[in-house]
C-alpha cells in the first residue's frame, strides 16, 4: 500500500520525505489556503520533494475551465497529478486528460456508483472521504469494501486512495480491505510510528545498557 501525505506544508513533507517512505502527495484548496503561499509557488516546491504524484486540485466547476487550469497545473512539474471533483464536469475532465496521459485523482467521492463513473473516465486515482463519512454516522470503510470489490469484478486500474483519514485505524482497515494508497494528515502517518511499548523498551535497553560503561562508536 503506498502512503501518501495530505498537506501543502512543506516542511512537513520534507521531514517524511526523509524517511524513504513517502510516495506521493494529496493537497486541495483548503490546504493549499492554509499554506499561505502563492499556489503554483508552493505545488512546484512540492513536487521537488518527492517523487510520486502530487496532487493539484482544479477550482473551476466547468470542463472547459477545467482543462485550462489543468493545463497551467500540468506544466509545474511531471508528477503533477490534477485532481479533479466528482461531477459530470470533473468526470469529463478527467476522461480528456487520462486519454492523454495525464495522471488524475477524482476527489469527493462518496458512494460506490460514483467510484464506479469515475473508474469508467479513466481515473488513475479515486479519493473516497472515509473521515467525512464517519463525522455523519456513516462507517466510511464499508466504501472502501465495496469500491474494491467492484473494480476487482471488473479489473479496473483505477487506484483506491483513501482519503479524509483521521486515525490509525482507518489505515489499518485500509490495508486489511487491500486499498491501494491512503492519504493521511502528517500527525497521523508519524503516529504510525509509534507505540508506547517500543518508548518502554528502548528505555529499558538503555538503561541496561549504560551500566556496562562501554560504547559501540
Ligand atoms: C484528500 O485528498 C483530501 O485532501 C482530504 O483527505 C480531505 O480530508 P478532510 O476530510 O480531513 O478534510
């Protein structure tokens, strides 16, 4: 499963950059606002940092609009992934830009019909929000089950990423169901990290360690 980080903090990404386990980047407007840098700026200085997607997202609600953005979102660099709403304009988009080879990741996903459009458009990445299902009651994850099964009957390429993960959890279900990629805050990846009985250990080897006075470099 790739693990991809939803920010356009770029400090951040760096930071998980560095541990080699990073393969791509999600950002939307909210995050790219909260950057509070120019957004073409802060995309190219992203996609230098890793190497996997990243990706853009348009804001226009119109496919011809769309695709002018998309045209100014694809030259920042090459693993510019244009991300694009799940609407009938978005989902046009989308089939035009994969017919020529341009990576897309359909957003706003939140039923398996509409994963099913968008695999049909071509989509190389579909987000369904589990999160935001969550919030409203809803298990989030039973989409996921379900978007896998149906793009297994039918072999879709089509990547399933997780997106609007809130926890641990969530990336663990995702990795049970067989999801392709999750996209998750970084608090959530470093989280993944951690366990209080590796803190627990590693005080307990040091502690045993040190009464022997020696030292390997
Ligand atoms: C995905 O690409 C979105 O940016 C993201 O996961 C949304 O998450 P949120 O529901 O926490 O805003």
């Amino acid at each position: 499963m790739k693990f991809f980080v939803d920010t356009a903090d770029t400090a951040e990404i760096a930071d998980l950059a560095a541990t080699g386990l990073l393969d791509g980047v999600t950002t939307n407007p909210t995050l790219s606002a909260k950057a509070g840098k120019d957004f073409i700026e802060v995309t190219r200085e992203i996609c230098a940092l890793v190497d996997g997607p990243v990706s853009a997202e348009v804001v226009a609600l119109d496919h011809a609009t769309m695709m002018r953005e998309a045209e100014v979102l694809r030259k920042i660099a090459d693993n510019v992934c244009i991300k694009v709403p799940l609407t009938i304009d978005g989902l046009k988009t989308c089939k035009a830009l994969t017919s020529e080879g341009t990576q897309v990741n359909v957003t706003l996903c939140f039923s398996a019909n509409q994963a099913l459009l968008a695999a049909k458009a071509g989509a190389t990445f579909i987000s369904p929000f589990v999160g935001r299902h969550d919030d409203n009651g809803f298990d989030g994850m039973y989409l996921i089950r379900d978007i896998r099964l149906i793009y297994d009957n039918y072999a879709f390429e089509t990547q399933i990423l997780v997106a609007s993960i809130r926890h641990g959890v969530h990336v663990l279900e995702s990795a049970r169901i067989g999801a392709d990629v999750i996209t998750a805050p970084p608090a959530v990846i470093k989280g993944l990290f951690k366990h209080v009985l590796t803190d627990k250990g590693i005080e307990g080897f040091l502690a045993d360690w040190a009464k022997t006075g020696q030292s390997i470099v």
